[in-house]
C-alpha cells in the first residue's frame, strides 16, 4: 500500500504549546508512595525521593505536572499536608476508598517538581470545599511573607512564594462519582466566583475549568456551553479527559479512538466559540487535555478495592496498568491528534506518571523503569516542539464503528525552531507495509534524514516488566531516505517510527 504527504514549510497549523507534553500525579494508588517518595527507598534523595523515578521523569523533559487529583481533590484538605511530617493526619480518600498518610503534601510537591524541572499545575478542592479554601491555598503557595499565610509557609520552611501559574478549579465536577458533584450551574457559579477571587489575588493566573469527564456523559456537550457562559471571562482553558481501552480486543476499532478524541476536541473548539460569539467576547479560552491515557487492563484487578472490600489500605496497587505494545500505536495515535489539535490544545497531560496507569513502573523493593508507552511520549516531547505541519494527506481507510475513512497511515509534522522537521507515524495495518512517500516543500537545500526510529513487535501483547524492561523500546530504523525531494520510508504493519530530516 502507497501513501503520500506534503510538507511544506510555511503551510503550519499552529505553534505547539510545550505544554502539551504535561502529565499528572494523583494521590492515589503508588503514585505518589512507593512512586516518587520513598524514603527507605536505597536512590532516595535528603527528601525521600526516589532517584530512579527522578532521572527517568527528567529524561522526558515535562513542561507542566498537575497535582494532586483527579477524584482525590474533591475531598482533600490541603492543610493536612503542610507542618512537621510526625504531626500530619492520616484522612480517609473517599474517592478511591484508602487512606493517606500525607507524607507528602505541597512542600515536598514542589521541591520534587525542581528535582525534574517542571512547573507545578495545581489543582484546588470544588467538591466538598469552595472559594475560601481554594483561596487560602492559593495564597500559602504565592502570597508573600508578611501576609499569614505567606508567614506560615515560611514557618514551614520556604519563605519565597512559588508562584504557581496553572489552577484547575476542582476535577471532573460533571461526574456523579466525584464527592460534591455538581450541575453545570453550580459548578459553573461556584467556577466564575472561585476564579474571580483568584484573579484578584493575580492577574497573570491561568486557570483551568471543568468540562466533561469524557464526550459519552449525558450531560456533553451542553456541560460545556453551561460552564464556559458562567466562566468565559475567567477561564483560560476548558478541561477535557478521555481514556482509550481494547476491551472487545478489537485492534482495529480500538486504534480508530482517536478520531473520536479529535471530534470530541473539534466539538469543545466550536462551543468555546458559540460561547464567545454570545459574549461577544475579545478572549480566548483554549482546551487542557489534562487527563489522557490508555486505561482499562487494571479495571477487574481493582474491583475489591474500589468497591470498598479491602478496608482503607495506604497506597495499595491500584490502576497499574502493564502497557502492550498495542498501546504504543494508540498512544503515537493520541499524540499525533494534539498535535494536530495545536491551535486549540494548548495543554495536555498524560494521565498518570508512575505506577497508576502510568509510563514508569516502581518496585518498592527493586528498581524503576520504562513501560512500554515511555517511548511515543518521550519521542513526542522531546523533538515535537515547534510548529506543527498542515499536512496534505493522501492515504487508504477503513470503516470503524468510530469513524468512516480512518486512514491506515496515521501522522504528524512538527517543524522545529532550528528548521529540522520531525515526522511521527503510525501504521494501523495489520498485516500490510506502508510504502509512504513525503514530499517535502519549500524548505531549500537537499533534505537528508538524521534520526530515524521505529518500535515494532510481533506480539501485540507484548510488555515490558522489571526483569525485561526492554522488551519493546525503540531501534534505530533503516532504508528511510530523501530523493528529489521526497522522503521515503516503509512502515512496516502495526508499527510506530519518527523520521527526522535537516536540510
Ligand atoms: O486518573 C484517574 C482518574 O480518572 C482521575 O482521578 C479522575 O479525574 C478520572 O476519572
């Protein structure tokens, strides 16, 4: 099978925000415990952080983490996790049924978040709380000293306020299983007030509201109108959070997912603007995917916990989904749409980090390491930022249930500052090779490739775990070349590649 792509230099769909590389970290499960604070852990640093978590999150250079829920934050008193460690209380999670020990709690958030080099992205409690926690929190993080809650955080330890950026004005509010669930009304007042108080502390916050849990609630899209007419004048972005999962073990259906996320993305862009047209409003308000991930291999595994019959365990396996090698190709899909999405998506998060459903696995009593998914979004974060391509596309598809036309190749163009062009690609064939043709315009002088990378595996089930945690990793691909100004690659059936060239 052929396909073939034009690329053109200044034919660009938006400037990718690096943000869109973000990911997340929720009290939950070992994400936190056992995740990236263990203190007896032997590459603990003098703040029981683990070393190994540390170097494999560094090594994905991500912009923005958001913390610390998810369902967590809608019953959670940030107050517990500030003070001397011996005198923190230990509260019942009523959202994922556990309990926390509140070892950790912003303090140690942030000094983690410096140990990798990533800006913190908070989220505050709108779900048994409201605006005078919400604003209490916001000022111990970036009041200054002088001010009480500016003087306690010093007492505590860090005098110079943080200066947080990003707040998310609760999580997932459209959802019946969230504690203190709310109808587009309530929770778009409660939004616009909370926000409202916010920026008059700062002008200069983003802020981050609720939109749907994911696009089959009832309540879709009509949630978003509601929340946005509420809030248009403070938000700065909508929230947006899907999960993908092969349950009929369908591959084919399951890698057309993402052209549902790119509708559901596409929908929420036109809804921003029905709302700002009734405003007649001059901002903009952009979408936080901040929450996406591949999550279903842990659902059965999880019951007894989840349904409240393991008792209140601290920091037990939960989520822990073993990724496949199946899971690269969609996670490569979903990537490939936000950049794509880049003129709406401005930040998206992987959902989660470490352990929970995440791209890097602990054992508490062994090593870290790298889950098969690490590689599309490490690849992704740290040569797709730039500008992202307008491709023209000329490919064969399939029908889905999802989707009429999905096409076999699937791709993304990102054009980097230094003028190199990054290429991702995904082939959703089973069985065929792809023969894909780039012609690559306006860009002058002779087009040469400089990296080329392909993950591919013969068993879509195949997984990477502590003894063989190389099992499916990239390998340096070959054949890729340029010739009269076209870029030739194969891609071989079910595989995933990124092909960079410099002129
Ligand atoms: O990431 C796991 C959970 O998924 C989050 O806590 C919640 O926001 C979503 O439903």
């Amino acid at each position: 099978m052929k396909a073939r792509v034009t690329a053109h230099r200044d034919f660009t769909i938006a400037r990718i925000d690096d943000r869109l590389y973000g990911a997340f970290l929720e009290h939950l499960g070992r994400a936190i415990y056992t995740g990236i604070y263990q203190p007896d852990h032997p590459t603990a640093d003098r703040n029981g952080m683990r070393g190994d978590v540390i170097d494999l999150v560094k090594a994905l250079n991500v912009p923005v983490v958001r913390y610390p829920g998810g369902n967590f934050v809608s019953a959670y008193n940030w107050e517990d996790g500030i003070g001397p460690k011996d005198q923190r209380p230990t509260r019942l999670d009523l959202a994922w049924h556990t309990s926390d020990s509140n070892q950790v709690g912003i303090h140690e958030f942030a000094d983690w978040c410096d140990s990798v080099g990533t800006e913190m992205m908070l989220a505050v409690n709108l779900g048994s709380r409201g605006l005078e926690e919400a604003r209490n929190f916001l000022e111990y993080v970036s009041a200054p000293t002088g001010s009480y809650w500016g003087d306690l955080r010093k007492k505590n330890g860090r005098a110079d306020p943080w200066k947080v950026r990003h707040w998310c004005l609760g999580n997932e509010m459209d959802g019946p299983w969230q504690v203190g669930h709310k109808t587009a009304h309530e929770y778009g007042r409660l939004a616009s007030e909370t926000g409202k108080a916010m920026r008059m502390f700062d002008k200069s916050l983003e802020l981050i509201v609720c939109g749907s849990s994911h696009s089959g609630m009832d309540t879709y899209p009509e949630w978003e109108r509601i929340v946005l007419e509420h809030t248009y004048e403070v938000a700065d972005h909508i929230s947006l959070h899907m999960y993908f999962a092969n349950r009929a073990g369908n591959t084919a259906e399951y890698l057309s997912q993402s052209e549902k996320l790119d509708r559901y993305i596409g929908t929420v862009a036109s809804t921003i603007n029905v709302v700002k047209a009734n405003k007649r409003s001059k901002r903009d308000v952009y979408i936080s995917f901040d929450e996406w991930n591949v999550w279903y291999h842990s659902n059965q595994q999880d019951r007894e916990i989840l349904d409240g019959n393991g008792g209140w365990p601290h920091a037990p396996r939960l989520l822990e989904d073993i990724y496949n090698f199946e899971d690269v190709l969609q996670v490569g899909l979903i990537l490939n749409t936000f950049i794509r999405r880049s003129d709406v998506v401005k930040i998206a998060c992987i959902a989660q980090l470490v352990n929970v459903i995440a791209p890097i696995m602990t054992d508490p009593k062994g090593g870290a390491w790298r889950q098969t998914i690490y590689w599309p979004y490490y690849f992704a974060s740290i040569f797709g930022r730039g500008t992202a391509l307008n491709l023209s596309v000329e490919v064969q598809g399939y029908d889905t249930e999802i989707a009429a036309d999905v096409g076999y190749a699937d791709i993304s163009g990102v054009r980097a500052d230094d003028g190199t062009m990054t290429f991702f690609v995904v082939n959703r064939h089973a069985t065929e090779a792809i023969d894909l043709g780039i012609s690559v315009e306006g860009f002058g002088g002779v087009p040469r490739v400089i990296d080329h990378q392909v993950i591919t595996h013969t068993d879509l089930r195949a997984v990477n775990t502590a003894e063989n945690p190389d099992n499916v990793a990239p390998k340096a691909g070959s054949g890729a070349k340029v010739e009269d100004g076209v870029l030739h690659v194969s891609l071989p059936p079910h595989s995933w590649q990124m092909v960079r060239i410099t002129t």
